[in-house]
C-alpha cells in the first residue's frame, strides 16, 4: 500500500481507515501530513510496516508509542516483498502555494460543502500542517511485478538528475497542482513515456483548500500529443484493469 489518505469530511471519495487494515506494508514517498496522518493508527491496528524517508520516520515517531516498524529508505534502496521487487529513486514535490489554498478556501460555497465542516477542516490543516515536513525528501517508488513495471510519484514533478524507468507499464501520476497543471503533467510523460498512465491525487480530499482537478483537459492533450498512452481515472473503490 502507498500513501493511505482517509479524506477529510466532504471529501469527494469517502472511505475510513478501517479500509486499510488488510495490508501488512506501507510505502510513503513524503512526510506531508495528507500522506502520513493516519499512518499511525494502521500501524497500531494492522501492525504494519513503514517504509518511508528519514524525515518522515521523524515525524511517525512522535505519534507512536513504541517507535512502530519503521524501516528507513533512500534513493537506490531495493528490496524484495514475496515475487515483488520495490526500488526508491529520488522524486520532487511541488512548491507549496499558499496563495492557491487561500483561492480555494475562500470559494468553499460547492456542492456538498457545509460551512461548519469547511471550517474544522481549516482549523485542522492550519494546526496539523507544519507538524508534517516534506524537508525535500520525497520519494518516487519502482515496482516490478507479475512481469509489468509501475512507477509511482508522490507529487506532479520529476528530479532532473534521476534516470527513472522509461516507458514503464504503468505510470500513477499526481494530477494535482497549480494552473498550469496540464502543462506539468505532459511535460512529465513526455520524459517518461510510460505505456499506461493511471491518475491520482485529482479529487478533493481536504475542503476547501483542496479541488476537483478537471482531468477532461489532460485526457484531450493526450489524444493529441501521445494518442498511444492509455489515460485511466480511477473510481474510489473500483478495480481498475490494464
């Protein structure tokens, strides 16, 4: 399991962390506290395993009572999980845009949104934000498995030092950012040039400072650009088949 994130309420995809529990491994590519909040409680109720950076093993310690099973990992790490093969490259996050959240906080009036919730939310993020540093450390994961290779991003952005897999069988692409998110997202798969491409981060997990991301624009540019490469939007509990 990579990134398990119960969104807030009113969130566009609800779901709890009870269904988590099945899995017995987490892998994290950052320390931001929407990837790592409800770690905890997994690795107290399901005892899971972390594996995550340095600065996020950081963080996880303060709210566990015994340290938890966390192993450490850095770019070029590689191990083996039963017939799965994982390895760590170094990833990049997006600058954090203030200015943006504030935008989107101040249009909270949507469908679905109840002032009072906006609100706690709000109060949450402000509060739980700073205690959860990304401190540069943000990771993308490899994976080889049952023959495929899938290449997963914590956030919409690439180091430009790193070789990372071309054309993997599977990129999980961050769709989430700035404006000029389309622009992001196709100057990453043109890099990279991955087979199939399955969106993440797109819903609107924490209102009001987070949004629906339009992934109909991204999916038109790709029938331009690179008609060849399959474009999939997940459904919140559907399997998804490639």
């Amino acid at each position: 399991m990579f990134d398990p994130f119960v969104e807030l309420a009113g969130g566009s995809n609800p779901n709890r962390v009870e269904d988590f529990f099945s899995d017995s491994d987490v892998c994290i590519t950052h320390g931001h506290v929407d990837h790592l909040f409800f770690v905890p409680e997994l690795v107290e109720q399901a005892d899971a395993t972390v594996h995550c950076t340095r600065s996020a093993a950081g963080t996880l310690e303060k709210y566990l009572q015994d340290g938890g099973n966390l192993v450490l990992v850095a770019p070029g790490d590689s191990w083996r999980m039963g017939r799965m093969k994982i390895t760590v490259h170094r990833g990049k996050h997006l600058p954090f845009s203030l200015r943006l959240a504030g935008e989107r906080a101040l249009r909270w009036k949507r469908p679905g949104r109840h002032p009072l919730i906006c609100l706690r939310n709000l109060l949450f993020l402000a509060w739980m934000h700073p205690g959860f540093p990304e401190k540069g450390e943000t990771v993308a994961y490899e994976i080889d498995a049952e023959g495929k290779r899938i290449l997963l991003l914590g956030s919409m952005a690439l180091d430009g030092k790193t070789a990372y897999p071309d054309q993997a069988d599977l990129l999980i692409l961050p769709f989430q950012g700035g404006r000029d998110a389309v622009e992001r997202a196709c100057d990453i798969i043109g890099r990279l040039r991955p087979k199939n491409i399955l969106l993440s981060h797109f819903d609107d997990a924490f209102p009001p400072v987070s949004a629906e991301m339009d992934t109909k624009q991204l999916r038109a540019r790709m029938k331009e650009q690179y008609p060849g490469i399959r474009v999939v939007r997940p459904r919140a509990g559907k399997p998804v088949h490639f």
